[in-house]
C-alpha cells in the first residue's frame, strides 16, 4: 500500500492507512477472544468429565487467560500497530491450550502419584511471559537495535549454554538446568533466541565470502576451508553440550538453526549438507560414549523391547515412555477419547513435557495433533512472512532464525514422542510445563511482533529508500566469485 499523493479515485493514502491499521488490530482483537472461548470451553468440558461439574476455577482461569491476552494487544495497538495480526492470536491459543492440559493432568497425577499441581505455576509463568513481551515492545522500538549488541550477547550465549556442564544439576539423565535456590532455569531456552541474534548479524556481514565456492566433490561446490570455521566452531560447541550435558535438544536446535540461516544467507546446499553429515557424525561419536544418549537411540529403534524380561531388554533400555506414547496415539484413534477421558498419566513425570503431545493425541485424536501442529505450521509461516516483507537484511535473517528456532523445536519434540526420530527431551512451546522455555518464548514471540511492525512500516511508507537483502547470484563466467545484485531503490 505505497501511495505518493492522492490515488487515482481522489482517496487519502493516509486515512486508507489508518482503516488497514485498524483492522489488523481489530482482526487480532476478535481472533484473541475466539481463542480464549475455545478454551475456556475445553477446560469447562474436561472438568465436567473429571469431575461430572463445571470447574469452580473456570471464571478466574478464562478472566485471567483474558485479561493477560488483552493486554498484551494493547500492547502491540500502542507500540507495534502495524505488526501481524495472527501472530499473538496463535501464541494466545497455545499458551491457552497448554494452561487447560496442565490443569487436566494435574487430576489424573494427584489421584495416580498423590503429586502437587503444577498448573497455578504454569499460570504464573504465563503472566511473566506476557509481562516481558510487552516490556520487550516498549523498550525495544525497532529490531536493529539489537545489531549493536552482537558480540556481547554471544560471550553472554556461550557461557549460559555451557554452564549448566560445570554448575547444573542431573535431573532425568541431563545437565540443562542450574539450580537458583527453589527455582531451576534452564539457560539454553533464552540461549536459542540470543544466539539467532548472532547468527543474524555475524552472517549480514559476512554472508558473501561464506558464500564463495572452494572445491567440488561429486558435483557439490564445497565452500572454501577457511570460511568453514565458523561451523566448526558451532559444531564443537554443540558437541560440548551434547557430551557433557548430554542434552541432544538443545544440541541439535543450536546447530540446526546456524545451518538453516546460513542457507538462507547464502543459498549454497553444501553448506545444509555439510552441516547434516556433521550433525549425524556428532550425534553416533556422542550416542556411542554416553549411556543416556544411548539408551534413547535404543528406545527409539525398539520401544516395545521395554516389556521383554529384563535380561533379554537391550543394553541402556530403562523407560517405558515411548512405547507408552504409542498407546496413547492408538488409543486416541482419529477424534480422541474426549478431554479428561483417556489415561495420559501412565507415561510418567514426562507427561507434562515433551510427552505433552501424547496427550493432546490420547483425548483429542488425530485431529487435535494435526490442529495444534498447524498452530506451529502458522506461527512459523507468519515468521517467515515477516523475514519476506522487512527491508533491512538484519531484520530478514533474524526473522528467519526465530522462525527455524520454532520450527526445529516443534520437530525434535514431536518427532522424537511419535516415534520419528530419538527422543531430546525439550518441551513444546507454550504447551508444555516449564517456567525457563514459557518465558524465553514468549521473548521470540515479541522478537516477531517487532519485526513484523517493521514489515508493516515499510509496506505502508511511500516508494523510496527501501533497501533489501538480494540473494546471492552467481555469474556463468565465474560460479567461484559471486556477486550481490545491485540494490534498485523500490
């Protein structure tokens, strides 16, 4: 909607700005309110087969799910006006829709394990995470901002991924925690998003000598030896992690995210294939010297060997969880057995983490795994829609990283509980118990919501000065020595 002057019909291009304003905003507005009634019928209808009544929380659960949601479009009305209608609707419906099933599983634990309710926590958390998503909104006015602060922030990144090897503590076979008193942070979630930062401004400067071509093997134009250092160096870190904490989420997410941004930097497949036989190399290296890693790879080639006498099990096999994933999806069938019918407390403590998903597949069915992957699926292409729509190369490719961060997550998690790929034992975002990855998400949610005003400026502005990140493109007298296209103003 570029306009210089008046339209051809006599129309103001600055009221006609204003009406697009308003209804984006009013857009997210209804979308929120349809999210927070679909919930709130869900936590009403869990109760009822829980415990035969509407739940007496019902009222306070919906009013603050509504008034947290309000504010937060507030919020974006005030300080990010021409940002994405769809992206805090999405995040509102699965913080929402996570809030239900901790509360629904909270019965079936304490009647199962006699454990304590972990839902008013995830409440809390909930508040903070929107707290900072609109602090982040008033406080960061525009996402270049962020670019001052590359190299500092990466210091800051590495030492919170890797402390959790030299001061966290040993919970469910891995060190990704460090312990503050009566609260346990997990530094890698706010890792994920600080690192993209990095990743964002180190490959601006630098993505045309990572994308010149050193020599080729099979076909494949390999890039030059010393433009793979960077990689390498990735690639060690992840390794650090993955041996020492032995947390192959966090691993595969830091590593995968790099890899993805350089494609997108770059667009040289090498570099995807590359890092893919580096991954797989680090992962069997790690799998083969750490009994945890090792026993998940082996739960995920033959869960169902758990339930052979135990001198017959393979080496490493001790959980019975993903074989009891399995149950639940079968269970579940195509529509579920109804929300507080099924049976999801039998996984174990990891029900209300990663194995999250069983449950929304035991009581939802098929159908309400597919519909809560598509809320990722939309999340992410609004994410990738931004990094298309910003002008400024730095606001493209952090964009893009956020959206690979959520993408790569959704992945591990969820092909890890079907059985697609071994378990990581990272949590779904907003969906799964954890105050570190609730907050930390909602940090990349108002990352995009910034990102996304920025896209909606630039499309609303008058024809000018816009300057793009224009991929790299090869000549066909020399395919070793790229150039970048000349930048047309718009």
């Amino acid at each position: 909607m570029r306009r210089n002057g008046r339209g051809a019909d006599g129309a103001d291009p600055r009221a006609e700005i204003r009406r697009w304003i308003a209804h984006r905003r009013n857009t997210e507005l209804v979308l929120i309110i349809l999210a927070v009634l679909v919930c709130a019928a869900g936590h009403a209808s869990a109760g009822l087969a829980l415990e035969e009544s509407v739940p007496s929380g019902l009222l306070p659960y919906t009013a603050l799910l509504a008034g947290a949601a309000l504010a937060a479009h507030l919020a974006v009305r005030r300080f990010a006006r021409h940002a994405d209608p769809l992206i805090l609707p999405v995040t509102v419906m699965l913080s929402g829709l996570g809030l239900l099933l901790m509360d629904r599983l909270d019965h079936s634990y304490a009647l199962r394990y006699g454990s304590d309710p972990v839902a008013a926590n995830q409440v809390m958390w909930t508040v903070i995470g929107i707290a900072l998503l609109i602090g982040t909104l008033i406080v960061l006015r525009h996402h270049r901002l962020l670019a001052r602060y590359t190299y500092v922030g990466m210091a800051i990144s590495l030492l919170l991924l890797m402390a959790p090897a030299f001061f966290g503590a040993d919970m469910y076979g891995a060190k990704r925690w460090i312990n503050l008193g009566p609260l346990s942070v997990q530094p890698g979630e706010f890792v994920k998003v600080m690192i993209v930062v990095f990743f964002a401004s180190y490959l601006m400067a630098n993505r045309d000598a990572l994308a010149l071509v050193g020599r080729r093997f099979l076909g494949l134009a390999l890039p030059r030896g010393r433009n793979a250092g960077p990689v390498l160096l990735v690639w060690g870190v992840s390794l650090v992690v993955l041996f020492y904490e032995r947390d192959l989420g966090t691993s595969l997410i830091f590593f995968g995210v790099f890899i993805l941004m350089l494609y997108i930097a770059t667009e040289r497949t090498s570099w995807v294939l590359l890092g893919g036989l580096m991954a797989v190399g680090g992962t069997v290296l790690v799998a083969a010297t750490q009994p945890h890693v090792k026993g998940r790879v082996q739960a995920w080639l033959d869960p169902m060997a758990i339930y052979l006498p135990p001198g017959q099990r393979p080496p490493g096999l001790i959980s019975d969880q993903s074989a009891q994933a399995l149950f639940s999806f079968g269970t579940g069938g195509l529509t579920g057995t109804g929300l507080g019918q099924g049976h999801p407390d039998l996984i174990g403590f990891a029900g209300r983490s990663d194995f999250i998903l069983s449950t929304v597949g035991e009581e939802l069915g098929l159908a309400g795994v597919v519909a809560v992957l598509f809320l990722y699926v939309l999340l992410i292409e609004r994410a990738m829609r931004t990094a298309l729509s910003v002008t400024d190369p730095f606001g493209k490719l952090l964009a893009a990283g956020l959206a690979c961060v959520v993408a790569l997550q959704v992945f591990v998690v969820a092909g890890g509980v079907t059985g697609l790929i071994p378990l990581t034992g990272k949590a779904l975002p907003f969906l799964a118990q954890g105050g570190s990855s609730t907050v930390a998400n909602f940090l990349l949610v108002a990352l995009l919501i910034r990102i996304s005003d920025s896209a909606g400026k630039a499309s609303t502005e008058p024809e000018g000065n816009a300057t793009i990140l224009t991929p790299v493109i090869r000549t066909d007298d020399d395919p070793a020595s790229p150039s970048t296209a000349p930048k047309e103003p718009r």
